[in-house]
C-alpha cells in the first residue's frame, strides 16, 4: 500500500524557509519524506506517544509526522533544524 503525504501547512511553510540557505539539506528532507509514502516506519524513524505518531531524523533536520493507517496518510506536522 502506497501511502499520501500530507502537510499541515505550518510545517510546510517552515521547510521552505529553509530552502534559501540550505537547498541541498532540504531536498534531502523532501526526499526521505518521499520515501515514506512506501516505507512510514522506516528503521531510523522512533515512535513517540503512540506508534502513529513519529519522529524522523534527516541531517540537521527533524520531522514529526503522524501516520494515519485507515485512510493510507502521512501527516507532516512538525519540521525542526538543529544547528
């Protein structure tokens, strides 16, 4: 099953906000979220409060997303940079 991914707009805005001083470190995030769309639960992802809800480290980037089995959806929620 291929999963959508989906964004809360917030998320989305401030992964772009990235893009200007770090494009390479930004298409990296996009494509490991792409990836996700076949693999939600990769090994290097850790759940949280509940196995839906996830962490993603990718370089200097964290992603928090929800996975939404029933309707076959990832739910970016959250983008973090530390550094």
């Amino acid at each position: 099953m291929s999963y959508s991914l989906d964004w809360y707009e917030a998320a989305l805005n401030i992964a772009a906000g990235y893009i200007k001083d770090d494009p390479d470190g930004v298409d990296e995030l996009f494509d490991a979220l792409g990836r996700l769309t076949d693999d939600p639960r990769p090994r290097k992802s850790k759940a949280l409060t509940t196995p839906q809800l996830r962490r993603l480290r990718v370089g200097k980037y964290r992603v928090l997303y929800e996975i939404v089995d029933s309707v076959g959806s990832i739910i970016v929620i959250h983008v973090g940079r530390v550094g």
